[in-house]
C-alpha cells in the first residue's frame, strides 16, 4: 500500500526541495496527493512547483500558502 503524503515545500531557493518533490513523484512507496507552497513569494514557488511537476509529466495540485 501507497503511503499518501502531501509535500509542502519552499521550492526555489535551494535544490532540496526540487529534489524532493522529484523524489515523491518518481517514489513507488508514496502517493503524492498535492504540494503546498510556504515562506514568501508564495505564489511564485508555487509556479515553480507546478512547471517542475508539468515537466515530469505529473498532475497534481499545488496550493499556495501563506507568504509571511
């Protein structure tokens, strides 16, 4: 069985969380359910997410969160 997870991230200022979410998405042991954006420019990470998740080939929603 899948474990289900949702990835929050502050994707965009190091390579971590790229390599993370990449990481969810290629996983045979998790079912990444969505990813959530977190610490400034909230909106700008989370068009990141989506262009990283995009070229992956992988659909999943990406939720903006709070930007503070």
């Amino acid at each position: 069985m899948l474990k289900k997870i949702i990835l929050d991230t502050d994707i965009g200022d190091d390579i971590d969380d790229s390599f993370a979410l990449i990481m969810a998405v290629l996983s045979k042991k998790v079912d990444l359910l969505g990813v959530t954006t977190c610490f400034r420019n909230t909106t700008k990470r989370a068009k990141i997410a989506k262009a990283l998740l995009r070229s992956l080939g992988y659909d999943v929603e990406v939720y903006i969160g709070e930007g503070i």
